[in-house]
C-alpha cells in the first residue's frame, strides 16, 4: 500500500454496542446501512410523552454489535500496523467505556 494523502488522514470509525438496559430495543434505537457505509442513524426518545429525535451521523466506518474483534483489526487496524511495518507512522486510538470492546 503507497502513502497517499487519502490513507494518511484521520479516519473515524464507530463500533456500535448494544444498550447496557436490556428492556431498549437496540434495533429502535441504532441502525447502520451497509448500503451506506459509515452512516449512523440514532432514536431517542427524550420522555414518554415526547416524539422519539432522529439523528444522523456519517463516520469513515460503522460496526454493528455482531462485528468481531478480529474483523475490526482486519479491516481498519491491519492497514495501519502494515504502514508502520513499511516505516511510517500510524497511530490507533481506542476510545470507550471500560469493558466496551476496545481491545
């Protein structure tokens, strides 16, 4: 892989995980869009009285809850360890709650 201004950029990806409280229905809360790579789209209701808000977010990439670590690695890690390995620099940074999946 040659460095090239599009894989020497900050790149943010998003790994979604399920609802801590069970009693959420992740699929009504989160959905990604294979069709739509990166694009992040979350409910939330604000109270019980209240119409549920949509946002939209658009990421480099976007995991779903049944994404494994080693698919993770492979897809967004591996690029980076090969650069280093080609004596770039490169930099992974891993941010979430404890117990999130950040290994």
């Amino acid at each position: 892989l040659k460095m090239s201004a599009e894989n020497a950029k900050v790149k943010v990806v998003v790994r979604l995980r399920p609802p801590a409280d069970p009693s959420i229905d992740a699929a009504e809360t989160v959905q990604i869009f294979p069709e739509q790579p990166g694009l992040v789209k979350i409910r939330s209701k604000t109270s019980e009285d209240s119409d549920p808000t949509e946002r939209e977010f658009l990421f480099d990439g976007a995991e779903g809850p049944n994404s494994s670590q080693e698919a993770m690695f492979d897809h967004y890690c591996q690029p980076q360890v090969d650069h280093v390995l080609e004596g770039y620099n490169a930099c992974i940074f891993a941010y979430g709650q404890t117990g999130s999946g950040k290994t």
